[in-house]
DNA sequence: TAATAAAGTTAGACTAATCTAACAAATAAA
DNA sequence: TTTATTTGTTAGATTAGTCTAACTTTATTA
C-alpha cells in the first residue's frame, strides 16, 4: 500500500504518542495537536486511514493502531532513526542537527534503500540520541534511561542492563554481589564525590558515581509494571 | 524560496530538455510530454513559475530558464547526481538503479546535507552514468557532445556517459558488455538502418541507431588527452 | 443531576496539482 | 492564400489536505 507523506505522519504520530505515555488511548485533539494541525483536520484524516484499516476507530472513541498501521509505523521510525545514524556517524552532522533532515529523508520509499543503509552502518541498534532503531520486522530492544546515579537516597530500584561491556566492569559488578534482575537500594551518597552506599541481598557496598552511571535501573514504580517514561 | 517538489520538477525539466537537445526553445507540449502530465498542467505551472521568475514566458511564445530558475535547476541535478554516486559507490546499488532513488532524495531540503555528502563522497566531478556533477557554484564540467553513432567505420572511441538513464537501456548496455571507460571500435554500419557492429573487449555486437545514439563517447584523440572541440 | 467545559464532528470553503473538453493562435501544406 | 494541422490556452471539475465556524457528544463539577 502506497501511503502519502502526511498518512505516514498520522500513523507515526499515533504510535509516539502511544510510546511515550504508555497510554493505548489518543484522541482527536492529542493527535491534532501532536501533528499541528486542527482537530477537524485529524478527524477527517482519520476517517481516511479507518477506511485503509491502518487505525481502530470509532466516532467519539479512542484512537489505536491496527496491527498493519503499527508495522508501518514502526517502519517509518526505522527509517529515521538510521538516517539518523547515517547523518551522525558518517556526514559528522551534531547531535541535534540530525532530526529535522531525517523527517524528510524517513519518507523515501525504497525498501532496497534503507537494508542497505541498515548494513552499511553495520545494523545499528541505538541512534545518536539512544533510541532503539527497529529491525526490518518492527522489532527494536528496549533501551534503559536511568542509570543507578539517578536514583535518590532511600529509594530502591532493579538494575536490568549495562551500559559499558567490558570484562572489568562486569568482574567489578559480581564482586559487589550484584546482577541482572537484582534490587538495589540507595542508602546514603556522599555529596562531595558522589560515593554511593548500596544494598543488595542485605549486603553493604559503596560504589563510585562512574559505576552508578553504567548501571541501567528500572524505578520502584517500573518495578510494578508500570512503566513511567523516564525508566523506559 | 521554499518549492514544491512539483516546481522543482518542471525545472529541472526544462534544464534537462535544453541541455540534451541543445535548442534553447521550448514549448508546452514537450515539457507537459517529458513530465507525463496533459499540456493544460504544464500550462498552470507555467503562469506559476512566471509569477515567482523562475521563467520567462509570454503567452504563445517559447519557455526559457531564468538566471534564478537555471540556479535551481542546477542544484537539484546536483542533488540528484551526487545521491546516485551515493547510492553506487556506498551502498552498492547497481548503475541501472540508482535513478528512480534519487529521484526522490534530490528534492530533501538541506543545504548542509548535501555540502557534507559531497564532501563525504570526496566532492565527485561525474556521477554514474557519466554525467557531470555540478558544483555548488552551479558550474560543472563539460558534457559530452558526441555519441558512437558520430563515430566512423574503423575508429575507436572510448564510451563516457549515457544519455537515456532508463533501466531499461542501461541493462541492455550491460548486456552488449559495456560500461563506462570501456573502448569501443566501430566495426561496419549498415548503410539501410544504420545498424552498427561494434567490438568491445574483442566481443562483436550490433546496435540499432537508437541505442548508439545514447552513448557518449570520446573520440580517438580524445582519448589521448586533446579535448577536441566535437567531443567536449 | 443539571450546568458548564472539554472533546470530537460536520459542513462548507480554500489551495495546489491535476484532468477533460472546448477554443484560439501559429505553422505547415495544398 | 486559404485550409488543415499542430500547438497552446481557457474554463470548469476533481482530489488531497487543510482551514473556520457551528454543532454534538461526553466528561466534569458545583
């Protein structure tokens, strides 16, 4: 199905939107806004893309991706987040320069074109701003937004990731008697240097900010399954 | 000026129909014709264009370029061919592909986007096809004027660009065997229909006019370094 | 629960780019 | 030089995406 530039940005916008708030639920007004036009302009774009069976929908009801509309969703973010890449890595654009070009250059319609791109840059899995890029079947990896160094003191939280790879980090980590999936609470932080008192399994640690900083952590409330937008 | 991709077309358009034919002079029928669109269409653009002095036109009478449409034009040609060299040299597309790609990322709006390619591809004087890349000054090399069907019965000449970037033509090249640089010796010409033998690579072919007609080619001397007068 | 506010929808209009069909001008041919 | 043909123009319609203004439904709150 051959979709216009604007139908393409409906469908992302729904699925952003989605994204960040954890809501399933967007209506005429969110969208419209999200996209900067007015609701009747949605509304009747929504129609359109009811018509294409690309989103669930009833007057007066709530807004959701069908599943064809999300892989077309999901596709066009692939596309601009490789170009992304692409913009980063290898024309040396800044950081905050790449977003507005790759707008444009997400609409290129080659499937050819952007698995090339993908192998080109040696299938990236993060963008320049740490967003997870999905692979050709919609599939991305979650990626982690806070690290052990944001939570405050007595607050507790589970570390799900690292963010360095390397052997002497890992080796560091076992030997505080932390892993995967383990609860971490914050006791104390020392303002001055940022040395912070952890507990794991009932066993005292103290840890330099640099370690705390390569230490992906979901909430107490992400613990729960809530899924709060600054963990994930 | 902010154009729409529509505009940039017809430009770039009516610099394609005056570069390859060499007239200066063109009418509503042939642009409406070269952009698949009715002659009432072309004829819309046209009073558009005229408004915003992009051309020069009067009612009836012959369309030309202005300074500041011929600038535009140049710089989507450059867009296009620098995508392409893009496309062949980074991503390997292959020669007859990469056309209908750029087609769409030479009208991505970003100035710096392409200064970098440029200069990530190493600011490149000729595109795949051979065709000459301007620069950002609007300024590009000489293109060639002669094709093999120019050549005579016995002489050599070397093939340097094409004229029709059709994927059609230019798998029918590759399957004669020949590509850019390659020599090429004119072995007999029909004198009826002009069918031409042609050796390439010690392999015999024989094309129609037609396609000899769409091969540039450096004559002998050329060849040699003497830029003759005919050839460049 | 009735009044008010917020959210969503509809109708009618506008612009850009296209079309068809009818017409006008310029050019070529008899 | 008149006629026929080609070339170019105009008028009116269509589609996609947008708007404003008026209206309806749903949600909130006093």
């Amino acid at each position: 199905m051959l979709l216009s530039y604007t139908e393409e940005n409906y469908l992302k916008a729904l699925l952003k939107i989605t994204f960040n708030s954890g809501i399933n639920e967007v209506g005429t007004n969110k969208l419209a806004a999200s996209l900067v036009v007015k609701p009747a302009t949605a509304n009747d774009m929504l129609k359109k893309l009811k018509e294409k069976e690309l989103v669930k929908y009833e007057k007066y009801g709530k807004i959701k991706l069908s599943k064809s509309g999300q892989k077309i969703a999901l596709d066009i973010i692939r596309k601009h987040r490789l170009w992304e890449t692409f913009l980063y890595q290898k024309l040396e654009f800044s950081w905050d320069e790449v977003h507005e070009v790759a707008e444009q250059l997400e609409h290129i319609k080659s499937e050819k074109l952007i698995d090339k791109l993908d192998k080109y840059l040696n299938f990236p899995e993060f963008d320049p701003h740490g967003d997870p890029i999905p692979n050709r079947n919609g599939e991305l990896k979650v990626h982690y937004k806070k690290t052990l160094s944001d939570i405050a003191v007595g607050s507790s939280c589970k570390m799900v990731a690292v963010k360095d790879n390397s052997s002497s980090f890992l080796q560091y980590i076992i030997k505080v008697g932390l892993g995967i999936n383990n609860q971490i609470k914050v006791i104390s932080k020392q303002e001055y240097d940022s040395i912070t008192i952890i507990e794991v399994n009932d066993i005292l640690s103290s840890v330099s900010l640099k370690f705390a900083e390569n230490i992906y952590v979901l909430c107490g409330d992400c613990i729960e399954g809530k899924k709060c937008f600054e963990c994930q």
